[in-house]
C-alpha cells in the first residue's frame, strides 16, 4: 500500500532458512487483519524444509512466523504478538525496480497479502 515501507531479508534452500520482513505505515499507517492502522509490523520465522519451489525464475516458500504488530484501535494503542502464523513468501529474482516481493500471512480470520511489490533497493538471486 502506498506509504508503507518494507525491510526484507531471507534466505531459503531446501534445508530450510530464516525469514524477515519489517513493515512501517506512514500517513496513519495500513490494515492489517481485524485492526485497520498497523504503524509497524515485523515477521520473523523459519523456513519450512522442503517447502521451496521455483518455477520459470519465481521462488516461493512458506514457513511459520512470529508477527509483532504495533499500532492503534478504536480504543486506544495496540500492542500484539501472534505466535505459530503460517506465511507464505514468493519473490522474482533482480535488482532494484526488477525484484519484487510477495508475503501472506495466514491469520485466524483469513489469509492476508502484501504485494507483489517491486523492490526499491537491494537484489534477490534465485538459483535454480
């Protein structure tokens, strides 16, 4: 969405890895499951063996994820830390206004997307 700003950062093989993705909103922040303004969130997980696929230059795999998620409701400030999500991570490979990056995150209440976005900065290599 515009006016949210990622840091992306993960390495995966068919052993496994480790996943980062930390999201700031600006101009009141974005939606996120039930809440409608997230000022940060951050997903961290591992992963899952296996679970790598690429096909004709796109990569995707998937894993479970800690979400910390900062923001406000109608009642006041949010603070929360889901454990045990399942995300989904597909990516193509490049450089900057090239690569670009998608997450999904499976949440009690539906699964959530971000993107697919061209990333601004930095590269990501797929190797077949």
């Amino acid at each position: 969405p515009l006016g949210v700003t990622s840091q992306l950062g993960f390495t995966a093989t068919s052993s496994g890895g480790s996943f980062l993705c930390v999201m700031a909103g600006r101009s009141g922040g974005f939606p996120f499951g039930p809440w409608q303004s997230i000022q940060q969130m951050q997903v961290q997980g591992r992963v899952t063996p296996g679970s790598l696929s690429i096909t004709d230059g796109v990569a995707t795999f998937s894993g479970t994820a800690t979400i910390h998620v900062v923001g406000t409701t109608t009642t006041g400030r949010l603070a929360v830390t889901l454990t045990d999500v399942r995300f989904i991570s597909t990516q193509g490979g490049g450089g900057a206004g090239v690569a670009w990056h998608q997450l999904a995150v499976d949440l009690p209440d539906g699964v959530v997307s971000f993107g697919p976005e061209k990333m601004k900065t930095g590269h990501i290599t797929i190797w077949p």
